[in-house]
C-alpha cells in the first residue's frame, strides 16, 4: 500500500502518468488501475460521509476547504518521511 500512495502522491510532481511510470519503475497501465481505484475509494468515502447531510452551499464549501488544508498536511508529513 505504501508503494501505491507514494507512486500516486508522484503524479502531481511529475505532471503525467507517463513520467511516473518511468520514475517510479511500474506500468502505465497499472498506475492508470491504481488512479481508477483510489477514485472509486475517494467517492465511496465521500458518499458515506456526506450521507443525508442536509447542507447550503457554504456548508459544503467549507468542508472542501477543510478537507483540502488536511490533504496540504499529510503530504507535507509525506515528503517529511521521504
């Protein structure tokens, strides 16, 4: 698992699947599934969590916001342990 997060937290770096896949030794293909099923998790969870909230628009604005600055955090810890 940590592989596939490493390899994944690469793509923003890099700017394409192709120079990850150089980079970090796996398949196009296989980083193309791994996009695939990190998406489908990251919906499932969003689904969940979100479930029968009744939210405005700025409700759902600020849990973005929060949820962004969380994103900022573990990839600052991430590069931290690299």
């Amino acid at each position: 698992m940590d592989e596939v997060c490493r390899t994944l937290a690469q793509i923003p770096e890099k700017g394409s699947i192709r120079g990850v896949a150089r980079s970090s030794g796996h398949d196009k293909s296989t980083i193309c599934r791994w996009i695939d099923l990190a998406g489908k998790h990251c919906k499932e969870v969003t689904d969940y969590f979100l479930m029968e909230l009744r939210l405005d628009r700025v409700q759902v604005d600020e849990i973005w916001s929060y949820i962004k600055k969380g994103e900022k955090r573990r990839y600052q810890r991430f590069e931290r342990i690299r």
